[in-house]
C-alpha cells in the first residue's frame, strides 16, 4: 500500500489493525472516509467501478489521493466478478463499509429510484456472504440525513427521491448482511464541506466573490446541519472502530446547525479573514418550496473529540479554494 502517514491511534485503541474493504471511495465523503481509517492506522481497500482513465475533474484528484491512502482497485463495481475476486483475495476483512451509491442529478423530480436502487444493491448478498467467509463480523452502511425519519426535522418525509432511493438502497442491504451473519451499524452523513468536495453552494460563492459581486441565496431559511468534512471522517472512523468491537452503532451526528444563510456567511467570514477581502453574502427573492425547514442530526460532535484542529480545517479550505483557477485572490 505504499508509505502513508498514520497516527496508529485506532491500532492502539483497538489492539489490532482493522482490514477495511469501503466502497464509494471516489466522492468526497468516501475520500476522506478512507484517509481518516488509515490515519487511525487501519488498512483499506478501496473498489472502484470505473477504470483509472474513467475519472476527470475533482473526483479524478480524489482518486489520485485515495491511491496515497487505500489499496485502490479498478473497474471493480458493485456487483461486478471483480469485485467478488478482490474481497476472496484478502486473507482477512474485518469490515465491509458500504459507502457507494447513484448519485446523478439527485435534485431532478425524475431521477430513476429503481434503476438507482438496482444498481446500488447488485450482488449484495454475494459480497456480504464474501466478506463473512472471510471473517467479517460487521457492515458499515452509509445513510443520508434526508432519508425520512433521519435526524430532527419539522417534516420527517424524505427531501427528494434520491433520498427515497437511498433509504431502499440501504434496506436491501441491511437484509443481505443480517442474512449472511453480519452485524449491522449505520452512519448517517449530514452536509459535508471542505477540501475537494464537488462545486456546489460554497463554488458558486467563491466565483461571485471572484468576480467581484455579491452572492445571494434564493433558501436561506432552510436550517441544516454543516459538517466539516475531516471532522465527519474522523468521526466516522471511530464509529467503524466501535462497530468492529461489538458496539451497536446508529449514529446521525450533528455539528453546525445553521440556516443556509448562517452557513454561508461563516464561509464567508472565515474565508475573508484568510484573504484579506470581503466576502459578502446577500439574499434574493425567497424560493417557494415545500422543503423541510429544518433537517438535522442527533450526535453532537466537536472538535476536540477527535483531537482535530478547526482552524487548520479552515486553512486548508480557504487555501484549496484560493488555489483553483477563478482568481478569488487576483
């Protein structure tokens, strides 16, 4: 697996190094998820559906860096010989850490639920039988915190079909693996944010500021729960450390509950301070919708429960968007 910093912290908690196979490496979440288990001094390996030369833009970095933090192997989807072949080649796996999902245009009104979720679930049982014949105790399943029933809302139904869709994904997997003899532990992702993430709300900001207007945001009443995402990463390493020593695990953490607006302008001000320029955030015509007003979660994290530093994740955040090619600092 090469040279790769770890802290050991998880090893000596634990005991033992954990054998990881994770799944969904590739997005933003699944990066740092990866890199966060092998600080902690764990080894994981890391399928991916598409071949190395199928990756472009952010997500192909990504998987440049998951290559420095897992054993990263190709064209190896859910479902796929492959990916049974690499599971049956490990001479241990402790955890299956199933991560992986349809994203697509998750907004649209027409995003495809069952193709997303027959997709997202072929050969579920196959891999989890695998990941039992090889000594595998227990599967770490991924939700979403606009699943219906996650966290704390106004309005428990689910926000969007791709959240309609992710809950059946994960149904059908927690069957296959309480089936095949796995225990079952689930982590709840709210809305992540850092380094390396896709260019949505937080990109859209920094290229009004770049071009030297003010952004403005159409839901900025709607209150969320904004996740640093090394903070999240740690977080849930500790949560598939727990899982693999038997703990029941239901975790739907919490750590900036704020409205959009909230949310924005902090991204603002602590932006603004790292480049010594204003960062305004203003509001347009309100968006009428029927959204949740408010969608959070339950397990308050802070940062000195991972021993992480906040203003380091500022840095870093503000010096990855500084970096990208909209002059924000010209």
């Amino acid at each position: 697996m090469g040279e790769r910093r770890r802290s050991m912290e998880g090893v000596e908690r634990l005991g033992v190094s954990l054998r990881i196979v994770l799944t969904g490496g590739s997005s933003f979440s699944g990066y740092w998820f990866a890199r966060a288990l092998t600080e902690r001094g764990h080894e994981v390996v890391a399928p991916l559906p598409r071949a190395e030369c199928g990756y472009e833009g952010i997500r192909l970095k990504r998987v440049e860096m998951l290559a420095e933090a897992a054993d990263v192997v190709y064209d190896a989807a859910v479902g796929s010989d492959r990916l049974l072949e690499c599971i049956l080649a490990q001479d241990r796996v402790d955890v299956l850490c199933v991560h992986h999902a349809v994203v697509g245009d998750y907004r649209s009104a027409d995003f495809d639920v069952a193709s997303a979720v027959r997709s997202a679930t072929d050969g579920a049982r196959t891999i989890a039988d695998a990941v039992a014949t090889k000594g595998g105790t227990v599967a770490m399943l991924t939700r979403s915190i606009f699943e219906a029933g996650q966290g704390v809302s106004d309005d428990p139904r689910a926000i969007g079909l791709y959240a309609v869709a992710k809950s059946a994904t994960v149904g059908v997997w927690l069957e296959h693996v309480q089936n095949s003899g796995l225990a079952r532990a689930e982590f709840t992702v709210p809305n992540p944010f850092g380094p390396y993430e896709e260019p949505r709300l937080v990109d859209f900001l920094v290229k009004t500021w770049a071009a030297g207007s003010t952004p403005t945001l159409r839901a900025p009443w709607w209150v969320r729960d904004n996740f640093p995402i090394q903070l999240l990463a740690a977080d849930y390493a500790a949560s598939v450390e727990r899982a693999a020593q038997g703990t029941v695990v239901r975790r739907v953490p919490s750590h900036m509950v704020a409205s959009n607006l909230e949310y924005a302008r902090r991204i603002g001000d602590e932006f603004a301070l790292r480049w010594e320029k204003p960062c305004p955030v203003g509001v347009d015509t309100i968006l009428d919708t029927d959204e949740p007003h408010l969608r959070i979660g339950i397990d308050r994290v802070e940062w000195s429960d991972h021993g992480l530093d906040e203003r380091k994740f500022w840095d870093d955040y503000a010096s990855f968007y500084a970096a990208l090619p909209a002059p924000i600092l010209g």
